[in-house]
C-alpha cells in the first residue's frame, strides 16, 4: 500500500513539473511573438512618420526634379517584301524646378545593318514577348509607346526597352525639424498602431552601430539595436533625399518587456493561478493521505489498545460470576464481599472506559454544552489536593498548593473543570518513576487566572509536545506499556480549556519532567442565568 501511494505521487510530481515546463515555454513563445508584433508595430510607425516628413521638417530650399526617358522598338514596314528592320530611338529630358517645368526631346531612326548584326540571329533572340507582331489599328492601342514611336498603322512594331529615371536635386537645403510637432505625431502613429509604452527619441546624422542584414535590407528601414540594454529602432526621416546626410530618427523603449509582461498580464495570472492550484492540490492531496495514513494508524493503536483496556474488567468480572455460579467452590461471607466489591470496581472502571470514549465522540459535536457558573477556582483546587494526598504520599512523594492569584473566581463549567485538573494531576503520578512530587501554583492579571501544574516526571520530548493534545495520541514508548490509556485524557482537557475560552501550554523536558499552565478568562458572556457568589 505505501509503496503504490508513493509511485502514484511521484508520478503526479513529474506530471505536475511537465505542465508547469510545458505552461512556462509556452509563456516564453507567446512573448517572443508579442516582442515580434511589437517591433513590426513600431516599424510601421516609424514608416508612416517617414511619409508624412512634410508635417514637421521645414526650411527653404529649392528643389529641382529632372525625369529622363529612354524608349527603343524595332519597326518594319508590312507592305514591304523585304525585312527592313530599323531602330526607332526616343529620349525626354524634363525638369521641374519649383514649378517651372520644361522638356526636351530626341529622335533617331537607325537602320538595323548599322548594327552588323545578322537579322535571322536578331529574330531569333528577341523575347517571346517581343518577337510577336503588333499591329495596331491606332497608336492609342499600343501602350507604353510614345506616340512619335509609331508614324504609320502599316509598321509592324516590337518594343524593345522602355527605361525611366527620377532625380531629385536640392539647392540650399538646410531642414529643420520641429520636435514637437515630431512627438506629437510619433504619439499618434504609435497609437495608432496600438502601442502606449514609454518612449524616448533622439535625432542623429549616422548610425555607426547598425550593420545590414543577409537581406541587404535599406538604410531607410527601422532597425532594432539588439546589443543595448534597451529596445532601439531608427529610420531615415528622409529617404528619398540621396543629395544631402541622412537625418535619422532613433526611437527607444527603455522598459519594451515590462510593456509588453503587462499585456500578457491576464495571462499570467490565470497560469499562476492553474499552477498554484496544481501544487496546492497535489500538496493537500499528500497531506491528506498521509493524515488518513496515520489516523489509520491512530485508529489500528486505539482498537488495540481498548480491547485490552476492556478486557481486563470483563474478564475480573466473568471470574466473579464463576465464583457465585460455581456449587463446588466453598463460599464465605468475607469471600463473597471481596469478590462482589472487585466486581462491583471493575463495573464502574468499565463504565469509566466506556464514558471516555462517548465523552471525547460528543466533544468534536456542536451540541456538547458548557454550564457556567461563577466558582471559586482555590477552593476546587483545595479539595482536589486533600482527594490526592494520600495518593501521593503512598507512593512516596507530595503535592502542594501555590494559591498567589488575587482574584480566584471565574465562570467555569464546575464538573468539566474539575475533569481537567484531576486529568492533569493523575498523569503527573502515573508519569512518573520516581517519588511524584507535584506543585500547583495559582496567578491573575486583570483578563484572567492562571493554574500551573508542574512535576517531575518522565518528561516528554519537544516532537511529540504539539501532538499530545491530539485524539487517541501517546507519546511512543517502545515495547513499554506500564501506563494504560486511549490517549483521550489531554485531548479532553484541551478541548474543555477551549470551551472556556482559554489556552493550555505545555513546558516540559525529558527526565526533568512537565509543566502544563492553564489560562481562564474571568467572565465568559456565554450565559444569562448563572449565581453572582463565589
């Protein structure tokens, strides 16, 4: 049995620490793709800032934009009956500086012989999508040809290269960026895109850190400086502009994980959550069984134990009920006398035994009651210390009285109290292995009284003084059994103390015997008719 329970939790232990391995990686990915989103949110921002440049750059300068064209086709007349190829040449040089826009155009027609190439290889090397004839029946049908490229609907025309290029040249280009305007519009696109961490930017002209990808991916895109503490991105407000230095807007998030541990917040309360659930339950699950183990245990010593406790008076008594059944057994008043007064003592130890184990049943029930009465607490003590003495004395020790507290009165329950301190009184004598002497010694303060009982027994030693109090516990004595019990005895008296609304400890050291004080408030409010004497 004990070695399934411990297969079964170890084997609830592994699985608990899987999910908890399994639950953690998880937590980890689910950050990396949000520091991933992250990163291409702020990418898209910086982007976005680059297209609306317009709004926060200002300065005067002079911008020149000059377009160049380069078209060429191969033309050949379709009335002809021999291959006449010739190259139709078309450039346009326009510029636009501020407004004032003005174009130039060239035209040439070069025969295709001028070239030295053979016209069967010409053909045959033109692209598929070349080599096919277009014969258009207008010049608005045939697209990405400039008008002047075709001069008659009989040539049969096949577009060879068509090239454009844009550059644009500032003049006295001296920028200046108005910040605020920048951080207002940095707040927005980052907002808009969904982030509202912390941020700080700065503007730089180089960037000495930043290295290209495999992907040789442009200056004018964001960057992550991945070597700093913090998270890093920069982008060229100005990419387009390959005339002047580069403005490059370097944005950093000092605390990027703690934002984005934030979002996933709900997360990881609910993880914690599941995973403090797992631990508590395989803990109580533990616990409990190893409880259920041991009030097994508890309960096999407890059986035990009160079949031999019980034995004892039925058997004294099945003997006493032989003696008066038995003819042939001579009989004398004296004889009869004695035999009916053992039997009569182990009717009443029986019953005792017996009364214990239903007391200690309805101790643990709501409906045991408490009568309070205002008592006299000295004068119960006295009486227990005159019932005992001679007790004691027999055994050759002694017993004495303390009485120091100033005000001994205090609601109790007469009977059950009395149980309590006759309980302690008779463990001290029977625990003990030498000549008992036992000193009960009595104090108050303005919240109660206290009772000391001290002796020189046997002592108990400091792991088992938190489980004497328990049910059907006895401090382990080997093979040993002098002193017969349940173990109910302290479990009574500390269960009565707190009826009371009090507390018991225990000071105590092997060999140097024990010390239990008991602690009574004076006025327990617990019941409306109870005598105002003491």
């Amino acid at each position: 049995m004990n070695k399934n329970i411990y297969i079964v939790a170890t084997l609830l232990a592994l699985a608990i620490i899987a999910l908890m391995s399994i639950q953690i990686y998880s937590i980890h990915e689910d950050f990396k793709i949000k520091e991933e989103k992250f990163s291409h949110q702020v990418q898209e921002a910086l982007i976005n800032i680059t297209k609306k440049s317009n709004k926060f750059i200002e300065g005067n300068f002079v911008v020149k934009k000059i377009n160049y064209r380069s078209q060429g086709v191969t033309v050949q007349n379709k009335n002809q009956q021999t291959e006449d190829y010739r190259i139709r040449l078309f450039e346009e040089l326009s510029t636009d500086s501020n407004g004032y826009i003005s174009s130039k155009y060239i035209h040439k027609e070069i025969p295709l012989d001028s070239f030295h190439i053979k016209k069967a290889l010409f053909k045959s090397n033109l692209p598929v999508s070349l080599n096919s004839t277009i014969v258009p029946k207008s010049k608005q049908e045939v697209k990405n040809i400039h008008p002047e490229m075709i001069k008659s609907s009989n040539e049969i025309v096949n577009d060879v290269f068509d090239e454009s290029i844009s550059i644009n040249i500032y003049n006295n280009f001296s920028p200046k960026i108005d910040t605020v305007k920048l951080d207002s519009l940095l707040k927005l696109e980052l907002q808009q895109v969904g982030i509202n961490a912390r941020y700080c930017y700065d503007l730089k002209s180089s960037l000495p850190y930043i290295s290209l990808n495999k992907n040789n991916i442009s200056d004018n895109l964001p960057h992550t400086n991945e070597d700093a503490d913090y998270a890093e991105y920069s982008i060229n407000l100005l990419p387009s502009n390959v005339f002047v230095a580069p403005t490059y807007l370097t944005l950093k998030f000092p605390h990027q994980k703690r934002y984005i541990l934030r979002e996933m917040l709900s997360l990881l309360i609910i993880s914690i959550f599941i995973l403090i659930v797992l631990v508590g339950s395989y803990i109580y699950f533990l616990s409990t069984i190893f409880q259920q183990k041991k009030l097994s245990d508890i309960k096999n010593d407890f059986v035990n134990n009160m079949t031999h406790e019980l034995k004892t008076p039925i058997a004294t008594i099945n003997l006493g009920i032989q003696f008066f059944s038995d003819k042939n057994i001579q009989k004398t008043p004296e004889a009869e006398e004695r035999t009916l007064k053992i039997m009569a003592n182990e009717v009443k130890r029986l019953h005792q035994l017996v009364e214990s184990i239903l007391t200690s049943a309805t101790l643990e029930k709501a409906e045991f009651k408490i009568k309070f009465s205002k008592e006299n607490i000295h004068k119960i003590i006295s009486d227990l210390v005159q019932n005992t003495r001679l007790i004691v004395e027999n055994k050759g020790g002694s017993i004495e009285a303390h009485l120091n507290a100033e005000n001994p009165c205090a609601e109790i329950d007469k009977t059950h109290f009395t149980n309590v301190l006759n309980n302690l009184i008779d463990n001290a004598i029977k625990y003990c292995d030498q000549n008992p002497q036992i000193v009960i010694s009595t104090h108050s303060d303005q919240k109660g009284i206290y009772i000391s009982i001290k002796d020189n027994g046997i002592g108990i030693p400091k792991e088992h003084q938190k489980k004497i109090f328990e049910k059907f516990y006895r401090v382990p004595t080997g093979n040993t059994h002098n002193v017969k019990g349940f173990g109910l005895g302290l479990f009574y008296v500390k269960r009565i103390i707190e009826l009371h609304r009090g507390h018991i400890s225990l000071k105590s050291d092997p060999n140097k015997g024990s010390e239990f004080t008991i602690f009574i408030p004076f006025s327990q409010k617990l019941s409306e008719n109870y005598s105002n004497k003491c």
